[in-house]
C-alpha cells in the first residue's frame, strides 16, 4: 500500500501508477504447455520456467490415450519474504482436505492447491523459495494435481502392480512391502510386460456389453527399496532418491532398458494378493472376494456420482478371479504366476 504522501509525490512527478491488479492478486500465467499424465490430456499454465521444466520431467513420456476434455492446472509462483533469494525450510507436508466436489491441500500460508473435480482445475500457489524442493514439490502438488482428476472422474485408483504375460494382465495388489514392484520387475526381467509397479488405474466403462477390464499406469519409471539391489544386482549402487513421503526409494527410468517390454495398458486376467510374510509352504489359494473388496475401496473418493461409477468398475473387476500368492523365492513366485496366465 502507498501512503497519500507517496502518491502525491508520484502525481506530482507525473508518474502513472497501475491499481488494475490488487497486491493480493497472484501473477499471471504466461507460459503453457499440454501434457498427457497416465494418457490423460492436461493443460498446464504458470508463471515460472522451472515448474515448466519439472512437467516436463515427470510427463514427457506420456503419449495421449484418451478422449478426455483437458484437465486445467495453474501454478502460480510468488515471491516470498526472502524474495526467493536465499535458502529457506521446506514446508511441512500439506493438510488435504476433500469437500467434495472441492478438494483442498495446504503445507503453509505460501503453499497451497484447491481444485475441482466437478469442473476439471486445480489452482496452486506457491512460495519462489519452494521451487528447490523438487521432490517435495513434484509429490505434494505438482505430481498428484492431475491424479486427483484422473482418480477422481476418469479412472479408479488400484493400489497394485501391474504386469501382462502373452496378452494376459495380472494386478498384483497388498500392503505396503508386500513386493508389488520387486515382484512386477522380477516379471519384466522374464520376459513379461510392464505396466506399473505400485500405482495402477482401473479404466471406466460403463458399456453393458463390455467384458474387457483395462488397467493403464506408469510404464516409463520403476521404484525399489534400496534393499531390492541384493535381488537385482544391476541396481545394487544406483542413487537413492530421498522421498518427500515414505522411504527413500531407487528410481530407474525404464527407458533406458532396451530389453524390457512396457505398456501403457493391460487387459486383467486376474487379481492377486500377495503375501510374502506367510509361514509355510509357498501356495497360490483362492482369496476372499470381501476382502479385496473393502481393500480396494479404502482409498477411492469423488463425488457421489463418481464413487458410484467407481464401485460399479470394482464390481466388474472381482467378476475375474481372485488370488493369494504366500510365497519368499521370487523366482518360484515369476514361473506360479506364469502358470496362471498362461
């Protein structure tokens, strides 16, 4: 705000003040670029080349799949207090909060995102300071913007692997640590094809006729425990990639493997649980379907139309059979799953 005396003192040297835009009013966005996150089109805007190049980063590789009406996401960057010259914190782990069809994230009074899901955007703010916290900025806001959307209008979120032999997909879902992305790899590396390792998307179709059930997920990256190099030893050294949440992980882009097979879909076959804590002889059973269920459910969220949408594709998805794999050799547990698909 200027005081009377310094607008007097501007007038009087016929300087021309601007007030078109309010001292609260983020800046305006001038730079723009479509990306394809998971196949999906996405719209991004924002003011600062740096964010420019973190999309780039995490959705070049991603060719349009799907019809969708864009998704809208606008980053706005500010300066802070330190005018974004000099190191600061990084911020807390955001607070998400979800009115539907509203759904609000807040690490800060600098860092923030609200977005809706009925209308397709998702609006974020934040502090020029932030911008060196790339992997915090990659997970919290920039990375899982346009997952909200996805999730939350287009497909159901499945938290599960996902890999296909001869045409035949299987979803290998559990707990955290229960070897999905070791297991999918150990997959790939026999010669199957990879589709995901911890996230995977559940397409909707609403088609009564429609018996295909087709999942899509990240196919360019794969993520292990640094403890996976004891079983593949041409991972054993690679850097490990602290984590803005959970355990620092190895990050190797499948790109760079010319000998693994990787697509952006499968058709699912079947469902397994795994299980690699069990005692006992290593077996394939069939698995609860109540059970899958309610764990599938947990973290699906939307509008109460979109939640219903979801339900009807989980319906469908427990249609195919449902597995538990107990097993510890990963080797016996590749040639099990093998049987199964073929």
């Amino acid at each position: 705000m200027l005081t009377i005396d310094e607008i007097e003192a501007a007038c009087g040297q016929r300087h021309v003040l601007n007030f078109s835009r309010h001292a609260l009013e983020v800046p305006e966005l001038t730079i723009w670029e479509r990306f394809y996150p998971l196949g999906f089109a996405m719209d991004l805007r924002t003011n600062s080349p740096a964010i420019l190049a973190m999309a780039r980063d995490l959705w070049m590789d991603f060719e349009p799949c799907f019809d969708n009406a864009p998704i809208q996401v606008d980053v706005h960057v500010v300066e802070d207090e330190a005018g974004g010259s000099v190191p600061r914190h990084c911020p807390p782990a955001p607070v998400v909060r979800m009115m539907m069809p509203i759904i609000y994230s807040g690490a800060d009074a600098e860092n923030c995102s609200i977005g809706n899901l009925e209308e397709g955007w998702t609006r974020i703010v934040l502090a020029r300071g932030t911008e060196r916290y790339r992997n915090y900025l990659q997970y919290f806001f920039l990375g899982c913007a346009p997952l909200f959307h996805i999730a939350g209008s287009y497909a159901t979120p499945i938290h599960g692997a996902c890999v296909a032999f001869r045409g035949r997909g299987i979803l290998l879902c559990g707990d955290s640590g229960a070897g999905k992305s070791s297991l999918s790899y150990a997959c790939a590396r026999a010669g199957w094809t990879f589709v995901s390792d911890d996230a995977s998307y559940l397409l909707q179709n609403e088609r009564r006729d429609a018996q295909s059930i087709v999942v899509t997920g990240n196919c360019h990256q794969v993520r292990f425990r640094p403890s996976a190099g004891t079983l593949f030893p041409e991972i054993e050294g690679l850097e490990i990639t602290p984590r803005a949440a959970g355990k620092p992980s190895i990050e190797m882009a499948t790109a760079g493997l010319s000998w693994m097979n990787c697509a952006a879909t499968a058709s699912i076959h079947h469902l397994v649980f795994l299980n690699r804590r069990a005692s006992g002889a290593q077996v394939l059973l069939p698995y609860s379907k109540d059970v899958a269920r309610c764990f599938l459910r947990q973290v699906l969220f939307g509008t109460p139309e979109s939640l219903a949408m979801h339900y009807r594709s989980l319906d469908r998805l427990l249609n195919i059979k449902v597995w538990e794999l107990r097993y510890s050799d990963l080797d016996w547990a590749v040639q099990r799953l093998q049987d199964l698909a073929g």
